[in-house]
C-alpha cells in the first residue's frame, strides 16, 4: 500500500465525514455552503486571512470548539478566550513555550531517544507510537512544572497521554453527547489529580505552574489551563513523529534523511504539511464582513480545513506529494500552526521534538522497516494506536 493510502485510512479512522467533506470540498473552491454545517474554507489565503483578523472572526459562538472547551475544561483554558484577556493570557505564559527553554527540556530528554535507538540496533521490534507516547508525556511533564511518582513514570506519562486525548475527543465538529462529556468528565478528573499535589509545591523556575503561581490563581481557576497545555503538549507530538516516520519509511525517503540529515528541518515542514496533524478549526463570524470578495454573514459557523490549506496548489506545487527536498514557502507561513493572535503556544516546542527524535534516528539507525501498524478509530488527531518499527530497512504492507 502507497503511503497515500496509509494516511488516507488513518485520516478516515479518525474523522470519517470530516474527511470525506474534506475531499468534496478541495474541488468548490475557495469556500462551500454547506446547509446545517456552514461555510468550509478550503482556500490557504482566505484561511490565513479568518485566522489572523480575530477581531472579526471568534473563536466563541454557538457551534464553535470553544463552547465545548469551557463546558469540558472550564472557563479559563486559552483555546476557549478571545480578545484582551487572552493576549494578556498568551503574554504572561510565553516563558513557559519560550525557545530556549524548548531546548533545555528537549535536551534533558535526549537519552530516551538514544535509549530506544540502540534498542532498534541491538534487533528489538519497537512500538514507535507507543514510545512517543510516554515521550511526549514526560516532556509534558517538564513543561507544566510537574513530577510523576517515583519509578513510575513511564506508566504516568502514558496515562497523561491517554486521559489527555480521551478529554480531546469532545473537541470534534459536532456537539457531543452526554455520554461523551460523562467520559471527558472522568479524564478531566484523573488529570487533576495528577496537578493537584504539584500545584501545592514550589515549581521548577518558568515552568506553567510557577508562572500561575506567579499570576496568583488558584487551582480550579489554573486547571483548565494546565488541561489545555498536557493536551496541546502530547497530542501533537504523538501523532505527528510516528506518521512522519512512517511517511519517511512508506515513501523511500527514511535512506535520502540518513545519507542528507541537513534536511530534517524540511523534513519537519514537509511532514506537518503533509499530515496536518489537527485536520481543521472553526471560527465564527461576528458581523457582516467581505473577505476575498466573499460576503459572509454574521453568526455563520466557519469550518476552515487546515488538511485541504496545506494542499493549496497556489502556495505547494505537487502538492499531494510527500517531498521531504520541498523547500519552504514563506507565503504558506505554516498554516498547519494556524495564524494570528490563536496560533499554536507549542509552535516553537513541537518544532524542536520533531526535529530532534528525527536526526537522532538518522543518525543512529541507517534503516527502518515498518513490521506491523494499527490506526487509532475516532481520535481528535488521526494517528497510529501502534507503529511497530525495527531495523531490518525492509519494506511491509499494512496488515
């Protein structure tokens, strides 16, 4: 099976009518009415152009994802904010995704990595999902400012990890049932649990926590914040490194990374771009407003198609290719992060996570084949339950 056809299962395991629509809409261009949806936005420039002009298109409203994020995570959760408030918000806690604190955090875990590279080496089958996983969990961790228990903290990375995406799945396009919300409900408790001690004792210098003990919040007023952050710090990261290694491997292009790592940063670029790891978001138009020559009424829900901006033939020649020599369009200004006063806090820290688990592979493991692979069903990011990798450099078909 073509690596097209491995992202198209895990796209249609993950958001089976999104991605449908998603297909429908790349041939109405630049934006199709959708009756009962709204307005789907396929077009990178009026994409770039909503996102950036927050004044005029709200991230709140009915049918908005910030509806939900209050309901699940509580008022204060910065996805759910707009306006003076969060600017003020983002501004306080820019330390904490800071770039050189990105790099400290990432260096102090570069020995997991060597770790499971020389597992790889010595002929061991390696769950790269599963690993990436309590990886992004631990970094999550060292973010927020808090410690797991003692000998145990592959198994509390991994719960962080799983109670993070099972609060996500009510981030969908669709209102959730009450059932849904019953099952965030529980995570959302677990992962206050796993806070609530750590938000009672002094914090490592810049991490979230001391910054909210800085800004003088308490813990149920900090907990949505401190939800959105293991939220935004793990998913991420453990969908995209396993379908970007999977791609390098599906493609041909993991031998083209090991014999040019110079090329990893593109290599970062071109996989996001290619995977668009959170396949869309949605906006709310406030009043009446023209963009791109398109009159847009208020209160229109705007479902805007991050997957189907980053196939924008105007900005990505061929691109429906995965070409890790693609060099990087400015103009694109890395839509899969979103735009504007909303784009991605983890920017600059998942940029770097990317990065380094890629060139520690190419430098410690000159070939991978992929053994064996199951896709997640119904997750907020399309993503491998299971990656099973060794060190063989052969090929094999999905199972």
């Amino acid at each position: 099976m073509s690596y097209t056809r491995h992202e198209e299962a895990l796209n249609f395991a993950a958001h089976p009518l999104l991605w449908a629509l998603a297909r429908m809409a790349r041939h109405r261009r630049p934006c199709w009415r959708v009756p009962g949806l709204g307005v789907v936005v396929s077009d990178a420039r009026m994409a770039r152009e909503i996102l950036s002009r927050d004044t005029e298109f709200t991230k709140n409203g009915p049918g908005s994802f910030a509806s939900v994020i209050s309901e699940g995570l509580g008022d204060m959760a910065l996805g759910n904010m707009d306006g003076a408030k969060h600017r003020e918000l983002r501004y306080a806690l820019a330390e904490v995704l800071a770039p050189e604190r990105a790099e400290s955090i990432i260096r102090e875990r570069r020995t997991d990595l060597y770790t499971m590279c020389d597992s790889l080496r010595r002929g061991s089958i390696v769950d790269i999902a599963r690993f990436t996983r309590g990886w992004a969990g631990r970094i999550a961790f060292d973010v927020i400012g808090a410690r797991p228990p003692a000998g145990e903290e592959d198994a509390a990375s991994q719960e962080l990890v799983r109670r993070s995406a099972g609060l996500s799945s009510i981030l969908g396009f669709r209102k959730p049932s009450a059932g849904a919300m019953r099952k965030a409900a529980v995570d959302r408790d677990a992962l206050a649990e796993f806070f609530r001690d750590a938000y009672r004792q002094p914090a490592p210098p810049r991490s979230l926590i001391a910054v909210l003990h800085d800004l003088q919040l308490d813990f149920e007023s900090a907990l949505g914040l401190l939800l959105i952050y293991a939220i935004g710090g793990t998913l991420t990261l453990s969908a995209a490194l396993p379908r970007i290694l999977a791609l390098l491997i599906d493609s041909g292009s993991y031998r083209e990374l090991v014999r040019n790592p110079a090329l990893t940063s593109q290599v970062v670029d071109e996989g996001l771009r290619f995977t668009t790891p959170l396949p869309g978001t949605v906006r709310i138009v406030r009043k009446p407003v023209v963009v791109d020559g398109i009159a847009l009424a208020a209160s229109t829900r705007l479902i805007i198609l991050t997957c189907n901006m980053a196939r924008d033939p105007e900005y990505f020649e061929n691109a429906n290719r995965f070409e890790i020599s693609r060099v990087y369009n400015s103009r694109a200004g890395r839509l899969w992060y979103g735009a504007g006063v909303h784009r991605c806090a983890g920017f600059s820290l998942a940029q770097r996570e990317l990065k380094e688990a890629l060139s520690v592979f190419a430098a410690r493991v000159p070939s991978l084949r992929i053994t064996d692979r199951r896709v997640t069903f119904g997750a907020l990011l399309p993503a491998y339950r299971e990656l099973l990798i060794d060190s063989s450099g052969a090929m094999h078909e999905w199972r």
